[in-house]
C-alpha cells in the first residue's frame, strides 16, 4: 500500500525515497530525516544552498555576520523609500525584478519551514511593488541569515501532546502596536497598522505560521493583540476542520496571548467588553462565541514565554534565539514546557458549554502524564 501511494505521488510531485516504508528522503524540495529516537526532521538545506549560489553577488554585498534577519540598526524595507515606477530608469528596474525573485525564492522556504523569517517577509512583500536598493539589501541579509543558519528546521515527535495517537493544537498569538511607519505623504494610507502574528502547535513543532500586516489601524494595543487573536482563530478554524477530515476528534484548543486585556475581552469578563464600531463588535462576537462553544481557550502566557513574539518584531540575538529553540524543539520537550504554562490555568471563568477545569484543560491539551 504504501508503495502504491508513493508511486502516485511521485507522479505528481518531486520526491525522493529509498523504497522503504517510512524512508521518505525528499519530497517537494523538503528534505526529510528520522532521527535515531524516531522523531522527524524537515529542513530545506538543498534549496538555502541554491539560492547561496543564484544571489552570490547580491550577497556579497552584505558585509559581516546576519544574525538576525532584520537589519538591528535601520530598516531596510522600509516602504517610505519605493521607486517611482513612472520614472524609473532600466538599472531601478532591474534592482525591482532581482528583488522579486529574491523574495519569491525567500518565501517558499518561510512558508514550508523556516518561521523565523516570518516577520521579515511580510515587510519585504509589503514593497514588491517598487522595491529600491535598499529593500535589495533587506532581502540579501535574510537570505544570508538563511545560509548562516542553513540546519534550522522543524522537528516533530510523535510522543509530544498526542494522547490516544490523536495530535493536539495548541495556539499562540501576538501583535506588535503601530508598527508600520507613519507615512505622512501618502494621502491613501498613512500607515500606523499593526502587525499580526500566529503560531499553532503539534507534536511538538509549528504546523503552521503567519506574520501579517493588519487591515484595520488599531487604536490602542489591546485592540491591536484582540485583532491578532481574531485572525488566528480564522486559521484555527481551517485546522480543526482539517483534523476533523482526518477522523481526528476535536478538542478546545488552548490559546496563548500574553496581553491580559484581549483575553478579557474575549471572554466578555467585566468592563472590557467595550462598544466600538460595528466591524469590531462583529469580531469581538466572533470570538466570544468560539470561547463559549469551547473552540479556543484563551489563556495568559507571560510575554518572555510567548515566541509567536518572533513573528511580530526584530528581537535581539538572544531572544530570537530561545524562542526559534522553543517552536523548533530544541529548547527541550515541548510537552514539559506546556504543562508547566498549563499549571498556571484557573479555567476560562464563562458559563455552560465554554467552561474548562485546569486539569480538563491538561487532558484536552494531549499531555500524557
């Protein structure tokens, strides 16, 4: 069976396999290792690689280490300084098409494996209308974090948080207030948005990732974190009802933000169900019916432990580091971690249907004991 499936797959796909049950070796550019205690690795080396080669001479521009994707001391995509495409010359030209398929190449790595470049690629797309040289030099130094740190990839353990064989979610979200710039010149958008970020969890590594820039300009940061925590529960419905195709029951999943005035709002609790325009009362309704229904379970995370944080901002190099640690499994089991934020829980306070015990929360978080 499992070779009949492989063979149909193949025919479609570029993979590779020693024949083997359960030996895939690449499939679709993703190099798949098992690792002496069983669990699997998925990295993309081969492709880093390629595109060390193809952009070698944009790359030689960036001088000394990339350590962390975003340039610490200015920013380099920043989209104040677009080209002007009705008077562009041929050289701007050609810097805008080398750009695109800088960020073309950049982001099929970051949409498969590398969460890390997240936040840097929703800057960099925001630009790839008139990208100038600068923004050239913003998409090189990602591409050179990349190389420097080729190995990163996302580890997955059957034994993290799948109680019965049944893998669980759990979520994490942020915000970073205002942070796109002001752009006191553009007489159609000024800028100030906010930017969303979300990471869901399984078996231990991210399934899936997501950095984007809001829609709306949020008015304070509580609305910015309550707007990030809405748009990840439009994904969290996608992987609930995939799991569901699957045959996998569902389970609430827990929800990790660490601003304490969106989880109020979320759960209705007191003065903070605050009025608004009708597009954010829709929203706030939205989500209090998925925290009623037992869809999500909003929980407290302190900021330091929230590594969705990584989507959201350029952090140093230390930070940037534990966090990356902890979404790729390197940091330790990801179960032990969870249970210890898990211990913390006082039940989501809402009535009927949506009310969760801590240790109802444990069970449905997969944590075997």
């Amino acid at each position: 069976m499992y070779n009949q499936v492989l063979k149909q797959l193949q025919s479609k796909y570029d993979i590779t396999s020693t024949g083997k049950e359960d030996d895939l070796i690449v499939w679709n550019g993703l190099e798949i290792q098992r690792l002496s205690d069983g669990r699997i690795k998925v990295t993309q080396v081969a492709k880093i690689r390629e595109m060390a080669r193809e952009y070698a001479r944009q790359l030689a521009q960036i001088k000394g280490k990339a350590i962390t994707p975003e340039f610490s001391e200015g920013d380099l995509f920043d989209p104040r300084q677009v080209i002007d495409l009705k008077t562009a010359d041929k050289r701007q030209l050609d810097t805008l098409h080398m750009y695109q398929r800088m960020v073309g190449s950049a982001m099929y790595v970051m949409c498969t494996t590398r969460f890390d470049i997240a936040y840097a690629m929703s800057k960099a797309s925001k630009v790839m209308h008139a990208a100038s040289e600068t923004h050239l030099r913003g998409i090189a130094r990602v591409i050179k974090y990349l190389i420097q740190n080729e190995a990163v990839g996302i580890v997955f353990d059957g034994k993290q948080c799948t109680a019965g064989n049944v893998p669980h979610v759990s979520l994490f979200v942020d915000a970073n207030y205002a942070a796109e710039p002001l752009h006191p010149h553009n007489e159609s958008d000024l800028g100030r948005r906010s930017t969303s970020a979300a990471v869901f969890m399984a078996c231990g590594a991210p399934i899936f990732w997501k950095s984007k820039i809001q829609k709306e300009v949020a008015l304070n940061t509580g609305e910015a974190e309550f707007r990030s925590m809405a748009n990840a529960l439009k994904e969290g419905y996608f992987v609930r009802s995939f799991l569901q195709e699957l045959g996998y029951p569902t389970r609430p999943m827990p929800l990790f933000c660490d601003a304490a005035v969106t989880i109020a709002q979320a759960k209705r609790d007191g003065v903070s169900w605050r009025e608004g325009t009708r597009q954010y009362e829709v929203t706030l309704s939205a989500v209090y019916r998925a925290c009623r229904d037992g869809i999500i379970v909003p929980i407290k995370i302190p900021s330091e432990d929230n590594f969705s944080d990584l989507l959201t901002k350029s952090l140093n190099q230390d930070v940037s580091k534990r966090h990356r640690e902890r979404i790729t499994g390197d940091a330790g089991p990801y179960q032990e971690w969870l249970l210890e934020k898990l211990n913390a829980f006082q039940g989501t306070e809402l009535p009927l249907d949506g009310f969760l015990s801590k240790a109802e929360m444990i069970v449905s978080s997969g944590i075997v004991l």
